[in-house]
C-alpha cells in the first residue's frame, strides 16, 4: 500500500527518472523507502522530539512558533539528506560498477535534485501532520503553532 501511495506521488511530482534504466529502481527501493523514512522516521521523529522530548520530558522554554519553524527546516533539512543518501546508495549499487555517461550523469543530477527539494516539502508536510496529532501530549507547547484545535 504505501510502495504504491508513495511511487504514485513522487512520479506524479517529479514525472519519469531519469535515466529511464532507473525507474525499476526508483520504483522498488528509493520512492517507497524514502517515503517512510521522512513520514514515521523523520517527521514524527521531529514531532516527538519537539513536543514530548523538549515540551514535556525535559521542560525547556523551547515551545514558540518560531521555535517550531527551527523544527519544521530541521525536518525539511533531515528529509532532503534521507533522499539523497537513500538515492545515491541505490543507484550506485544497482549500477554494478558502470559509470554513467556525462549526459546520463547530468540528467541523474537534475532528478536527485528535483527529488530533494520534493522529499523536503513532503518531511514538513508530514511533520505540519504529526504536529497536530502529537501535540496534545505536551504540556507548555499545546497551542504551538495554532491554538487549533484546542
């Protein structure tokens, strides 16, 4: 379910890989591994980390919005760093030793890059999600960063 959930909305964002030797690739590995990744590894790692670690466990001052925007680049950083080691150790171990051409390198490029600024909007997306799933566990930081619903 979420190899197909995650293939469907990374393909449909960034279109067809490049080089097309690689969506098999992309499809079976990188997408639905990445995708997991950033939704329960790294935004609801952030979430938990900023609303029951920080708010809750150890009481630290750090609840502000401003505070959960530092958390929400954090997230995209976190997510953006997943993509491109997720995708750079797949690829080049599905390569078995051959080297891709100038041209096909540079496509490659362009696609890992649309693919990390893709990643990083998904992580804040998820971690916008997990926010307002997790922050009633907190206790200074429950009207962080809206008042909504509570």
């Amino acid at each position: 379910m979420f190899q197909k959930l995650f293939t469907t909305l990374y393909q449909a964002l960034l279109g067809t890989a490049e080089p097309s030797s690689l969506i098999p690739v992309y499809q079976k590995s990188i997408f639905p591994g990445v995708g997991l990744g950033t939704l329960f590894g790294v935004a609801l790692g952030a979430a938990l980390l900023f609303y029951v670690i920080f708010n809750r466990v150890l009481t630290t001052s750090f609840y502000k919005t401003s505070h959960w925007f530092i958390m929400l680049l954090l997230t995209a950083i976190g997510s953006a760093i997943l993509a491109y080691s997720q995708a750079r150790s797949v690829v080049y171990a599905s390569l078995d030793g051959e080297t891709l051409g100038a041209v096909e390198k540079s496509a490659y490029d362009r696609y890992v890059l649309g693919f990390l600024v893709v990643n990083a909007l998904a992580g804040a997306l998820f971690f916008v999600l997990w926010s307002f799933v997790v922050k009633p566990l907190s206790v200074s930081a429950r009207t962080t960063p809206v008042r909504w619903p509570n």
